[in-house]
C-alpha cells in the first residue's frame, strides 16, 4: 500500500524491502512511467488509484568515464540500457545503493549526484567539496552517501543533498571511502599512505591504520568477514581485522606493479586486484594464493567488481573498455561505447530472479 504524498523514489525504496527481492523494475500508473522526486498526488494518483510493479529482465553493470558520463549495460546483450548525464567532467567513480534503486557519482567537477537507477533522472547534486571528488558510498540503510576529495575532506550527505558532517584528518587527498555493515564506521584511504576508520556518531577519527609505505588508492570491506583490504601504490593489497587494535595488517597480497584497488568476494573468501600492468588478479584470502589472472585489457586496469552471488568479475581500464568473466578467466562480455578511459565498474544488486509478473499496488490516504 502506498500514500499519495509518497515520492516515487522512497516508494521503489519501501517496495524492494516489503517484496524482500532486489531487482530492477518499472513503476506503471495506466501507460504512464513514474519516477524520481515527485509524490504520487503529484503525478495525478489518488485515494482508490492503482500502480503495477513489472520487473525488468535483463540484469545490467554500470560504467564510470572520464567522458563525463556513466552507464548501464545489458549483461545478456552488451548494448547500452540506460545513459547518466550531467556532469560537466569526468566521473570518478559510481556505486548503487544497497536496495539497487539509487545511483552515485562522483565527479572531478567538484559534485557527486544520485540519480534514480531506473530512469536516469538526477535527484540531487551535492555540492561543497573544493576539488574533485574521488569516491562516494551509500550508507548500508542507503540514508546517506559518503564523499572524499582532492581536498582532504570527506562529506556525509542525505540523499536530498543536504551535508551532514564534514570529516577531516588526512594530509593528502583522499581516493576512497567506504561503509561498514553496522553504518557507525566509515573507512577512507589517502595519498598520505594511512587508512582512517571513522565514527560517524561523533564525527571523529577512531583508529588510524599505518602499513604500507605509498598511496592507498582504494578500501573495501566485507561485513561477512568484518575486514578491509587495501590497495597501493607500494604494490600490495592488505587486509586488516576491523575490530583489532593493533593496527597490523592479517594478510599481503604482493604484486610488482601498483596495485590501483581491491575488493572481497560476497562471501570473503577471495579477494580481486586491479594491476597497473593491465590484468586483474584473483587471490584466495586466506592463502594470499594467486587463483586467476585475468587478461584481455590494453591498458591498465582501475577497478574490478564481483557480481552480487560472487560468480563474476567486471573490470574497468584506461582502455575505454569494461569487461565481465567469469571466475575461470573467460572473458564474458566487452563493452566499448565509451569514448575515454572506463574509471569504475560495477554490478547492479540483485536477489532471487523474477518471472516477470504484474504485482499491483494500491493507493490510500494515511486515515485508511
């Protein structure tokens, strides 16, 4: 059941949450297509009315590029699905809101946005970091984004672009932030070679985490296991224990090229690298033993993402092209209709696969 003062975008967030599922999908008054910021009332729906769920069959992956634009890709056909754009520069980095139903950018242009996924449309742009931003990452309950910059700050935004909290402690600019499962850590990499964990609740630095010896391009954490990998420009990827003191990482993964980042597997079990000599490599966690290098990509790999059930890999490459394998090195699907360097790649979320059925959804006042 949905109100009439609903926006459309908090009603797609109720519904993945309600039906339990995490999918794309379209909301349908008659012939007509909702989405964004504008309530149901807005958009002429009333007590009585009736909207249709239709899920949506393909499964995509999104693109960043230095061509100012992201997109979505079909995984089943390679042709492009949807087109973001707005940005006046290059967009750094992307990543979906944990319920899939919102979009991220971060810009050189000084802004990240968030976009509805479905649509395309730009529901905000955040604006108050003074040079590029690097990263952005939604909050677990998909409340909040968190933004790092050029300028040694990291932002907390709400989703309507409203700033939170402003963070600061690193030295250098800052290439990467990320959200631990339990949404009171925050974790950020630097130029400065440091990790910093930080308390959001009171807006200050807990920990910070000394180990390697040059830039730390990239941090990602795995609720499953409560760790975070690293990767630099030392040619390492690290992994730390979240909740130990001592600061030592658990495990190094050596390379002899920069490492530009690093993520786990859904399950933590493995751990992907993105390598400056254009291959990505798959590692055992636990072993630090090389489990597949993945090679096709003309230049050098920026970031490699796992599909939500851990059975692919999607990397993204100065080569302006993005390409999906699957765990044995099969290259699966290549993309190339970017025309500039492909800066980050990742999976849309999704859940239990649909039957493509017409679910209806009724509208009434709050008194009802």
């Amino acid at each position: 059941t949905a109100l009439p003062t609903d926006r459309v975008v908090t009603l797609r967030q109720k519904l993945v949450h309600t039906l339990g599922m995490v999918r794309r999908f379209r909301l349908l008054a008659g012939c007509c297509v909702l989405s964004g910021n504008m309530t149901l009332e807005e958009a002429g729906l009333c007590d009585g009315c009736s909207l249709q769920l239709v899920w949506l069959p393909e499964d995509v992956f999104a693109t960043a590029s230095t061509d100012t634009t992201a997109a979505f890709w079909s995984l089943e056909t390679g042709e492009r699905v949807q087109l973001f754009e707005g940005h006046e520069d290059q967009v750094m980095w992307l990543c979906f809101s944990p319920d899939g139903q919102l979009l991220a950018t971060a810009s050189t242009d000084r802004t990240a946005k968030i976009w509805c996924a479905d649509s395309g449309e730009c529901l905000a742009t955040l604006r108050g970091h003074k040079g590029p931003v690097f990263a952005v990452t939604f909050s677990p309950d998909a409340e909040s984004v968190a933004t790092c910059s050029h300028d040694k700050q990291i932002k907390v935004w709400d989703t309507k672009g409203r700033c939170l909290s402003t963070l600061s402690g690193h030295s250098k600019q800052i290439f990467s932030v990320a959200w631990a499962g339990d949404g009171r850590t925050l974790a950020s990499s630097s130029d400065d070679a440091t990790i910093r964990l930080w308390n959001i609740a009171t807006q200050s630095c807990a920990k910070v985490i000394y180990g390697h010896t040059g830039a730390v391009y990239s941090v990602s954490i795995s609720d499953v296991s409560r760790k975070l990998v690293s990767a630099s420009e030392d040619c390492t990827a690290k992994t730390w224990c979240l909740d130990s003191g001592d600061g030592h990482p658990e495990r190094s993964f050596v390379h002899e090229e920069w490492v530009r980042h690093a993520q786990f597997s859904p399950d933590a079990s493995k751990v992907i690298t993105s390598v400056s000599d254009h291959t990505a490599i798959l590692w055992d966690a636990l072993t630090c033993v090389s489990l597949m290098v993945f090679r096709g990509h003309t230049d050098w790999i920026r970031n490699a993402s796992f599909s939500s059930d851990g059975q692919y890999v999607a990397t993204s490459s100065k080569d302006a092209c993005a390409k999906v394998w699957n765990l044995d090195g099969k290259c699966l699907r290549s993309v190339t209709g970017h025309n500039q360097w492909v800066r980050c790649v990742a999976f849309a979320p999704s859940g239990p696969l649909s039957d493509g059925r017409v679910h209806p959804i009724d509208i009434c006042n709050e008194a009802a």
